[in-house]
C-alpha cells in the first residue's frame, strides 16, 4: 500500500479543522454555560464558517474516492 503525499494533507487539514471546530465549540459551551453568547460572538462565526469548510472537505474527498472506485 502506497502512501500518498495527498492522502497526507487531506488527513492533516481534515484533522487540523475537528480541533479547531472542538476549541473554538468548547469556547462557545463555556460563554453558553456563564450565559455571555450573543449572536454577534465572534467565536461563533468562525465555528460555523470552520465547519462548513470541513463539511465541504470532507464530501469532496468521498466523491473522489468514490470516482476512483467507479472508474
């Protein structure tokens, strides 16, 4: 088995994104908990905005496996 250079980067974006999606998410239990959340929370944004683009991530890379299988 092979180990690809993008392989490699995928996992350590995809990985890099679940930390910051759990620091910035554990900031928003904390203010939610002391009852500080507001909507305009800055922290919020970004945790929305990390998220989607893990989402997104994440489906590209099921599709092209699912490409490669299929071809």
């Amino acid at each position: 088995m092979k180990i690809y250079k993008k392989d490699i980067t995928e996992t350590l974006f995809s990985t890099l994104f679940i930390a910051g999606g759990f620091i910035v998410g554990s900031s928003i239990m904390r203010s939610i908990i002391n009852g500080e959340l507001t909507f305009r929370d800055d922290n919020l944004f970004v945790f929305i905005i990390a998220f989607v683009v893990a989402v997104i991530f994440q489906v590209r890379k099921v599709l092209k496996r699912q490409d490669k299988v299929n071809n």
